[in-house]
C-alpha cells in the first residue's frame, strides 16, 4: 500500500483525546505514507460525542464510522467495546496507542509502525476479520 488513511480523536484545542475514540470533540484523518511520512486531512465534527447512548453501543459505533468515511484505520489512546466489534466484523482496523502525550507524538508512532499496520489492513481489505488489535507502546 501506498499510503494508509487514519483517524483519531482530539480535542477542540488541538491535543490529543485520550479517552475512547467515540467520546472525542473531533476526529482528524491523515494521510500515513510508507516512507514515515504523513499529511493532514481534515477535521470531522463528532456529533455523536453527546448522545445519551451507554457505552460500548454499536448504534454510535455505526454513526461514528458514518461521520469518518474512507479511513483504512481508527486510533485510540484506550481500547473499547466498539472496538473488538470493528475488530470482528469490519473493514476499518483498530489500533490502540499508548504512551503519547500529544498528536505529533502519537502519529509518529504511528508512521513508525506502518508496516505491521498496513498489512493488517491489506488482509481487512481481502476479508480477513483479525480479532486481534495491535496495541502500539
């Protein structure tokens, strides 16, 4: 693959959301290319962020991935219900990130794991449903 397209989660000022991906005041999506590299997109607004929904709720897991269209992959500081369910039974693979106190850390380390993370993706996209979710130190 050429490049991967990811989404995470931050906050209205720009930091890192570190909580679940579906409780974050916007998502961003960026470019990741196999170089290391990688380039900004957009933001995407989270109108779910607020909906009265307990956690883990797969409705909010599908107007999420309503909201966040053409990604490749999804990204969090936390593993979550929805995500073992991505995990299970979708084409966008979740990752998990620890250790990052703030985006440009936390995307790096993403670039740096490129490899592991695009052939994760490249079996989604045959229709491989690998439960398992690279959790990234």
């Amino acid at each position: 693959m050429e490049h991967l397209v990811i989404v995470f989660g931050i906050l209205e000022t720009g930091n890192l959301w570190k909580g679940h991906l579906g409780e974050a005041e916007l998502f961003v999506k960026y470019d990741v290319f196999s170089d290391g590299s990688y380039k900004f997109i957009e933001h995407i607004k989270n109108t779910t962020k607020n909906e009265d929904e307990k956690h883990g709720n797969t409705e909010k897991m599908y107007k999420v991935k309503s909201l966040i269209l053409d990604c490749d992959c999804m990204a969090a500081c936390v593993l979550s219900p929805n995500f073992k369910k991505m995990a299970a039974n979708s084409s966008i693979q979740p990752i998990v990130v620890k250790g990052c106190d703030n985006v440009e850390d936390f995307i790096k380390k993403i670039a740096n794991n490129y490899t592991l993370i695009s052939e994760k993706v490249m079996k989604r996209k045959n229709g491989a449903r690998d439960v398992d979710i690279p959790v990234l130190l």
